[in-house]
C-alpha cells in the first residue's frame, strides 16, 4: 500500500476541496474534472516504485520531493475557474481608501529607481523560491527534512489559495489606473507581462505570492531549526516581497496582511511539535528532530 508524503495528502485534500466546491458554486463540470485529474496526478507521484538503481531518473524518493511541487501552479490556476459572483469594484472600494491612507503615510513616490528595482525582482523571485527552499535543504545535506517543509509550505500555500474563490476582487492597478503607479523598469515590465499572461485575474485576497514566500520561510524554520540564519535571509526575501505586492499596486496592503495571518496560523498546527525525549549525553540534538 502506498504511504502518502505530507505534500501528497495536502495536495489530495486541496484537490478534493476543490471538486466540490466547484460543483456547490456551480462552476463548469471541467472544473471539477480538472480536480479529478490533479488529484490523479498525486496518486501517480506517490506510486511511483522504489528502484535500487541510483538513477536520478528512478529514485522515486527524490521525485516524490521535487514533482508536488509543479502542481503548485496548478492548484492556483484551478482556482481562477471557481468562481462566486461579486463585484471587483467594491472589493475595491473598500481598500483602496487603506492603501491611500498607507502611500500617504510610507511616501512610495519618493523611493527611488534602485528601491523600486530591488522590489520588482524580489517580487518575480517568489515562482523560485519553492523550489530554492528544497534545494536549501539538499545543499546542507538534510533532504531527510523535506517532508517537515513540504508540510508547512504547502499547508499554507494552499490554504490562502482556497479562500480566492470567495473574494472577487482584482488588481488595484487595473481597478484604479488613474491613482499612483510606480515607476518602469524592466523588471517591472516583466512582471506585469508575467501577471497578465499567467496570472489568475477573478481574484487577489488573499496574496499568493506573500502566502507562497512566507510558507516556504516558515517550512525552512521548521526544517532548519539550527540554521536560523538561512531562514533569516528567507524571511527578509519575503518580506521584500509583501512590501512589492502593496508597492507596486498588485495587491492591497488587505491582501497581505491576510496572507500572513493565514501562513502562521498554518505554521503553528502544521509544524511537527518538539519531542519530549530526553536527550541523552553526547547524542546529537539534531537526531531528535
């Protein structure tokens, strides 16, 4: 019988949630047939059989940490097609007297060509930071840890993109192009090419790309405990990158402070709770995890 890996179940679940919401909103019976498909696809990544052989290529093990992974996108993507009638205007309405009272307040318009550089890449790092976290955990030679990532990073991830079908909303510099817009760069070009060719447009609450950098900061804390340090430079990229979100005008500063809430809710169920065992003279602390 196969055993499911933290990322499988949470990727079953998300995948299973989304069926049935589709079907109670009504969505299109492809919807739900995508759901279906997703969550097929999981069962194949954990069926996939051992190998002795040391083929990168047949070492089910290494597949089953890297390829949930590439279902990341499509669970968001599914979402864009699940969708409760509302208005974007007056979610819009709502916030964007928020946002003007924080411009007023931080003075974005004053932040220079390199501030506002330096915000745009953070912000396209996020699609990398998934897969950068795992790679962290190989690089330091603790791969045995990736199931403790895998499970707060994709429980957080995952939980902020279930709430978008219920939020219409859109991008406040798409509902209030009159208002400040920061300046171009090429960065910021490609950005905004990314987000209008690939991005999901039926709503923006809860941020993905905070709920994404934030969880995977979250997942390296948890699988990292003794190098604080390298979560340390995590947090600071996604904190760049919720400042990005607000900055340049891709989400309200509503949409980020929900992600996070959502993300350290998650981290703090979903984080393996510390073992009581005693830690028995000259054995390693770090066993015990």
């Amino acid at each position: 019988m196969t055993t499911l890996r933290p990322a499988e179940r949470i990727l079953l679940a998300f995948f299973a949630y989304s069926v049935v919401v589709s079907l109670l909103l009504g969505a299109a019976w492809k919807v739900a047939l995508a759901g279906i498909g997703a969550a097929v696809a999981v069962w194949m990544i954990a069926a996939i059989p051992p190998h002795p052989s040391r083929s990168a290529l047949r070492a089910s093990p290494v597949l089953r940490d890297w390829l949930p992974l590439a279902l990341v996108p499509v669970a968001y993507w599914q979402m864009d097609f699940i969708r409760r009638p509302g208005s974007a205007a007056a979610f819009a309405q709502r916030w964007l007297p928020v946002d003007a009272w924080l411009f007023r307040h931080t003075y974005p318009q004053t932040w220079g060509g390199p501030a506002s550089a330096a915000l745009e890449t953070a912000y396209v790092l996020t699609y990398a930071i998934p897969v950068a976290a795992v790679a962290i955990l190989y690089v330091v030679g603790r791969r045995d840890r990736v199931d403790s990532f895998h499970h707060v990073f994709f429980s957080g991830t995952l939980l902020a993109y279930a709430l978008l079908p219920f939020f219409p909303s859109a991008s406040p510099r798409l509902v209030d192009p009159a208002g400040w817009q920061p300046p171009m760069n090429v960065m910021r070009h490609f950005n905004i090419w990314l987000l209008d060719h690939a991005d999901i447009q039926s709503s923006v609450f809860p941020s993905g790309h905070v709920a994404a950098a934030f969880s995977a900061t979250f997942g390296l804390f948890t699988a990292l405990p003794e190098r604080k340090r390298i979560a340390g430079g995590m947090l600071v990229l996604a904190l760049l990158i919720a400042a990005a979100t607000v900055y340049g005008r891709y989400h309200y500063a509503v949409d980020v402070m929900a992600s996070l809430a959502i993300t350290v809710m998650a981290w703090r169920f979903s984080a393996p709770r510390p073992r009581t065992t005693n830690v028995i003279a000259g054995a390693n602390p770090i066993a015990l995890f």
